[in-house]
C-alpha cells in the first residue's frame, strides 16, 4: 500500500512588525499614595527604582479591557483588516480566569474571529516569546498575520504591604502586528530559562491553598537582590548573545528596550553591552512602572512617539522574569 504523500505548510521568508498600540491604566499612581503600608519615602523608591508614577487600571477595567484597546489602535494602524488576521497571542500573567484565554476574548473583541488564539505565560519575558512564536509560525505557513498582545493588570496581584515589589507593578498592555516581510524584520530569538531560580520571583501561594483556607489570595512577591544580580550580569550576556545571532554588532543599533523592571538595571545594562551614545534606550519605568509582559511594547510604544524618526531603525528588546526565564531579539522598529 502506498502511502499518500501529505501536504505541509509552508510561508515567507520575512516577518516583520507592522503597527504598534498600547493602552496604560486610566490611574496615575504616584510613589506617595504606595509608601504608608510599606513604610517607605517616595524618595527611597525612586532611589532603589527610578519610579516616580505607575499607571493603575480602575476596579472596572480588566487586563481584557486593555488588551482590546492596545489591539484596536496596533490593528488600526498596520493597515491589515482584522478579518485578516488568523493568529492572537497574548502573553499575560494577571489573567484571573485560568480559562477561556484572554486571546480569545480579544480576537472576537476585534473582529478576529476565527483566528487560531491563545496565552502564554513567560512572565516579563513573555511578550520577546510570543513575537518569537508568532514569527516562526507566519515563517511555517501556520498563518498569515498575527496580533501579539503583552497585558497585564498586576493591580489584581498585588499584596500593599509588600516591600519586596508591590511599589514597582503597575497595568497597561501594548500589541503589535506581524507580517510577511520582502527583508528580515525580526532576529533570530535567543530564550531559555533556569528553573532552580524558581523561588526568586512568583506567587507566594496556589489557588488550591487559597481555596482550602490555607493561604490568602496569592499575590506577587520577589527576592529583589537575587533578581537584579541575575539581571544586571546574566541577562547581559544574553543581550550580547541576541545581537551576534543578529548578525549585527552594538553599532548597528538605533535603540534599547530592556524589560521595564528597574531603572537601575536598565542602565547597568547599557553600561554592560558598552551601547554607543546614539542608542536610545527606553526608560518607560519613570512613568509607567513595571508592567511584566506589556512593558516591553509600552516602553516601544512611548519611544516611537517620542522619537519618529526610530521607526525601520534596528531595536534590541529583552524580557527577562518569573520562571527563572529570558528572551531577546533584534527587531526593525514600526
């Protein structure tokens, strides 16, 4: 018997990013409203943190609420109907309904339907995961143009009286649109994780134990020392790694845009890769605050409005959280 031979996909050489949008909590969150249930200053987390504001969302808007707006305005822009669109990857961590996705919610949300849809949850890194997923599968012939959505509303997960990271979280979500592409448009992706830092940063409790009566609603928690050591030295190294597998060298670039996790690491990162004055490199943490998955779009998002003249320029954006995981890739900027 002869076996017939099966069809399988295939699809472009190139992808690239399209648009951008973002949407940011409707609360502006300054230090003073967060220091009397952590016994702090504004002036000790500005020092530690470089945050002066983060974006909150109010009671009623949730992290789906966000992610439809960023979509809206990135769809709106990339000049693709949503009809078109048959890939939603949203990276997330504050989903407080462990199913259906919240990638589902938001394809019918824009008028995605039925386009294949689902979460991912890399923590900070999450959003470097899904635009390295989506590029690989428009690569495959799995699809054809994908909305990648970073959104977070940390608000829900957050214990006030933290001092190890409640003063750092804020909400928002930023979405991009990839597609085909006549020249490279996204690197290859350098990721990986080290799960025997898994205590270093997460949840302080399961949703079984908070069911039982054994714990309270599990919230963030992190040990901030051990985080910014592995950030500042280990997450250098993959930086460095993402631009040799570019193709390119720190001369090449045009902008940074590290995970928005602490405006003291951002600059010992720029500090480590030896950038070249002319990088400009995203500091959105001063107002937005850190926003896990979404921070890197948003810190995008922010630096595109502020400097135009960036876009089709090479970006080196890194996720680095929660797992522990990683993620980095050059991309040309919309």
């Amino acid at each position: 018997m002869t076996v017939p031979t099966l069809t399988q996909a295939t699809g472009p050489a190139f992808t690239r990013i399209y648009s951008i949008g973002a949407a940011r909590g409707d609360l502006i969150v300054p230090n003073d409203d967060l220091v009397g249930p952590i016994d702090s200053s504004d002036e000790w987390i500005q020092q530690r943190t470089g945050i002066v504001t983060r974006t909150r969302a109010s009671a009623g808007v949730s992290a789906t609420d966000l992610a439809t707006a960023a979509a809206r305005e990135a769809i709106a822009k990339s000049g693709v109907e949503a009809s078109k669109i048959d890939l939603v990857l949203i990276a997330t961590i504050s989903n407080v309904q462990q199913t259906p996705s919240m990638a589902a919610v938001v394809a019918d949300n824009v008028g995605a339907n039925p386009a294949a849809a689902y979460d991912l949850n890399a923590a900070c890194a999450g959003y470097t995961y899904a635009i390295a997923q989506a590029d690989a599968l428009i690569r495959a012939g799995a699809g054809h143009y994908a909305l990648v959505i970073g959104a977070e509303k940390l608000s829900d997960v957050v214990d006030p009286t933290d001092r190890s990271i409640s003063f750092l979280l804020g909400d928002g979500a930023g979405a991009v649109v990839i597609g085909p592409s006549d020249a490279p448009g996204i690197s290859a992706t350098v990721w990986g994780s080290d799960g025997s830092k898994a205590d270093a940063v997460g949840m302080n409790g399961t949703l079984t134990d908070f069911r039982d009566g054994k714990a309270e609603w599990p919230t963030l928690r992190q040990e901030g020392q051990t985080v910014f050591r592995w950030a500042v030295w280990e997450m250098a190294k993959v930086a460095k790694e993402a631009i040799d597998a570019a193709g390119i060298t720190v001369d090449d670039l045009s902008a940074f845009i590290p995970h928005q996790a602490n405006m003291r690491i951002v600059n010992e990162f720029a500090k480590q890769l030896k950038l070249p004055e002319s990088v400009v490199i995203a500091r959105d943490i001063e107002s937005t605050g850190n926003t896990s998955a979404a921070s890197i779009p948003l810190a995008t998002h922010r630096l595109l409005q502020g400097h135009p003249e960036l876009s089709g320029t090479l970006a080196l954006q890194i996720g680095f959280g929660a797992g522990l995981v990683f993620g980095a890739q050059v991309v040309v900027l919309p």
